[in-house]
C-alpha cells in the first residue's frame, strides 16, 4: 500500500527550535493541501473556513512551503515574539484622550476602625476628581 504521507512531513527543524516564528496572512481561496504544509495554517483555516483571511505563526520552512504552493500568503510580521510584545505594551497604554495620573496615590486607610472619616472622604474625592477630571467633578457639581 502506497503511503499517503506529505513529502514534507512536519519536523522541529532548528529554526522552528530557536524560536523564528513569523506572523503570517493568507488570503482566500484557500489552497488544497495547505494543511500538509503547514499545520498552522491548516488549523487557521479549519478554525475559521468562511473568512476572506487568517492569520498564524509558522517556522521560516513553513513559510518557504506556503510561498510554493500559493501567492495568498504574506508575511504581517517577521518575529511573532516581538508582535506579541509590542500588542501587549499597546494594550497596557491609556486610550487617546483619557488623562490618567501616571501613578494612582495609594488609597486611604481610614482613621475611624480602617473606615474613612468625613474629611477623608472628601480629599479622597478630591484626588480623585483631580486624577480624572473627565470621570469626576469636585462636590457639588452637576
């Protein structure tokens, strides 16, 4: 019985051990045997078979293959390490516009059994209007 095995069988090539993962696109219509290609791919596409595109981290070799076998595919990002970092330092970043204290004060221990007394409250209120002026107005404000 011949063996239907991929003449590329999928194999930890040193690169796919150093870590040189690439954040690669493909583009619909999806290629026939891009499963044997590239694993990753081919799991981007089962996960998501009616989209116009997906998005996956492959090895150099992989990507090598993908560029045989279709003009679809394009590299997003040459380290995906360094993509992921970069997302989440921007997800760690205030939205435009909002005006955040770069450090919050520590909040109050009260001075009434751990409870904030009347005037505590109130210049807690007042930082914090400070801090966000945009969230908070000073007391007695609409």
């Amino acid at each position: 019985v011949p063996s239907l095995a991929p003449t590329f069988a999928p194999s930890m090539d040193a690169e796919s051990r150093n870590g040189s993962y690439l954040l690669v696109e493909l583009n619909a219509p999806w290629p026939p045997a891009v499963g044997l290609v590239s694993r990753a791919a081919g799991r981007a596409v089962r996960e998501q078979p009616a989209s116009s595109a997906v998005r996956f981290g492959c090895t150099q070799l992989e990507w090598r293959r993908l560029q045989q076998l279709t003009r679809a595919a394009r590299v997003v990002h040459s380290e995906l390490g360094e993509y992921y970092a970069d997302r989440a330092v921007a997800a760690t970043l205030p939205e435009r516009g909002r005006r955040l204290a770069s450090r919050p004060a520590a909040p109050f221990l009260g001075s009434v059994g751990g409870y904030l007394s009347e005037e505590e409250q109130a210049a807690e209120f007042k930082r914090l209007a400070a801090a966000y002026p945009s969230w908070l107005g000073p007391p007695g404000t609409p």
